[in-house]
C-alpha cells in the first residue's frame, strides 16, 4: 500500500535509511524536518510504502526552491533492502512523478549510490549526469595534530575558531557566507535563489545540526568560513551538511581548520565516523578530504529526465 507521509512515519524511516550499504546518517527528526521546513512554492509531498503494517519504502517531492532555474524538481526513492523487487519503488515513484508533473515540473533531477536504482532511474526515462564522491572519516585513526598549530597560525593572521553556537545569533551573515559557497558548487541547475528565510528553517534551523560540533572561522567579526557538520548519536555517525568559505578569504587553510575542529569534536563525543560528498569537478575540496584522511567508499550520481 502506497500513502501519504505522516510525522509517526520517521523514525521507522530513518532505520531502514541506516540499512543501506552506505548508511545515511539521519534521524527521525531529521526526516520530519524536511518535510515542514519546505518552503510554500516547493510544493513539496510525501509517501510511504506499508508491507505488513510497516513502514518499508518512502519518496519525497518537491521543485527545487534553491535554483532559480523553472519547472526543475526533485524525487528521491529508497525501500529497505529485504523489501526490494517488490513494485514498491515503482509505486512510490509513480505518485511522486504524477504529483511533480501535476505542479508544471519540466525537468526532474533524482539520484542513486548503486547500480540497481541507477538501472531503476534509467528504465523510467532518467539518463546520468554527473557523479559525487561519498567519502568516509574513521574517527579512531584521524589525525588532528595540526589544529592546534594550525589555529595558532590563523590567529597571528587576525582570524579566529569558535563553534557555530557562539556565533549563531548573526543569523544574516551565516546565511550571506553559506549562500555564497552553495552557488559555487557544481550542479546541473546551480542553487542560486536560496533565499535568507527558507535558509533559517531549512538550513539553520535543522534538528540535527550540532551548534557545539560545528564551527565557525571569523575575521574580526565577519563569518568567513565554517563547516557545519550533523549528527546521528545513535548511529554514531556525523555528516557533514557545508564546508564554506568567502570567496575573498579562501586557499588560506580556514576550510581545513574548521574541519579539524569538527573532526576533533565528535571524535572526543564518542563518534565513529563522519561522512561527506563531494562533487568530483570539486578539485580543491577533493584534495582537503583526502589530505585529513577521508577515503572514498562509493559514487553518487546525479540524474536528470526531461518532461515532455
């Protein structure tokens, strides 16, 4: 059975999201957060897959609100693994795709981390795009022995570390910093129309955004860089969401200083690892990731179909 998403879904949703080969490092909360934080004009739904009174499957829907690109929407599938070859994926993905073209999408954008949903995507008219690096972190071997000297040095240059809590009331600043560096990352349709409001409920007012494990670089005042990592306790898992920096201060070393904080952060609370993606037209952010230690343990890639 195939249904419309309600609140008490996530969290049965967010444990079958662990099951994957690459778990997802997100939350009940988490999972509830997207679906009310979507702006209006994202027009936003959701469904679930029920098989024996449970939840096994979801999809989510939306128009991209973050580009200024029109008609371009997003629909993303995941059923848990013993629930697969079932039709369920294809229902879930029927309801979403009837709903998008309902609301006047034109192109539809969708992803995949493994060669059965990338053959799922393409029997339905998809074609691949571009492809993102997941990397992982394991906490227990990192090594964070250049952060204090590092933020030494960017002290004497008149920067200085703090965690993103201590900063979070410049609300607008955070905001300017973070837009900024979104623009800047490869994508088919570039997220250039993120706007101050849908980033505060979107992005800063995210559940699983930790204000002590996420840092901030400032030059004097100014926000300048910042890595803003999330957090999945019982999973023991970290993510990062954004590594940013101004466009005017960066190749000065702040990205990595940031990142070694939060690595150094959830490593002393008791965290496994830390994920991230990373585009791989993203030379430089390749090269940070793998210089502290994250290896690559699998591929997302893009996808993109036209609506005729």
């Amino acid at each position: 059975m195939i249904r419309e998403f309600r609140p008490a879904d996530a969290a049965a949703i967010a444990a079958f999201l662990r099951e994957d080969e690459i778990p997802h490092a997100v939350t009940g909360a988490g999972i509830r957060h997207w679906v009310v934080s979507q702006p209006d004009r994202a027009l936003a739904r959701s469904w679930v897959a029920i098989e024996g009174g449970e939840v096994v499957g979801w999809v989510r829907a939306r128009l991209q609100w973050a580009t200024s690109a029109e008609g371009v929407a997003e629909v993303w599938a995941f059923v848990a693994p013993t629930w697969r070859r079932r039709g369920l994926g294809a229902g879930l993905c029927g309801a979403a795709i009837a709903h998008l073209e309902a609301v006047g999408a034109r192109v539809l954008e969708s992803w995949s981390r493994d060669e059965e949903s990338g053959r799922f995507l393409l029997a339905r008219g998809f074609r691949a795009e571009r492809a993102v690096h997941i990397l992982r972190l394991d906490l227990a071997s990192a090594d964070t022995s250049r952060l204090a000297g590092l933020r030494a040095a960017k002290e004497a240059e008149g920067y200085s570390l703090v965690p993103l809590g201590a900063v979070v009331d410049r609300a607008e600043e955070l905001y300017e910093l973070d837009a900024g560096a979104i623009a800047d990352i490869p994508h088919v349709h570039v997220e250039d129309d993120v706007r101050l409001e849908d980033w505060l409920e979107e992005a800063l007012g995210h559940p699983q955004l930790s204000r002590e494990g996420s840092f901030v670089v400032l030059a004097g005042d100014l926000p300048v860089a910042h890595s803003l990592l999330h957090v999945d306790p019982p999973a023991r898992l970290a993510a990062h969401e954004m590594t940013a920096t101004r466009r005017d201060h960066r190749r000065r070393g702040l990205a990595r200083l940031a990142k070694l904080a939060s690595t150094a952060w959830a490593r002393a609370e008791g965290f496994e690892a830390i994920l991230t993606d990373t585009d791989e037209e993203n030379a430089g952010m390749l090269h940070l990731n793998e210089s502290l230690g994250y290896r690559r343990i699998g591929t997302e890639t893009d996808y993109l179909r036209e609506i005729s």
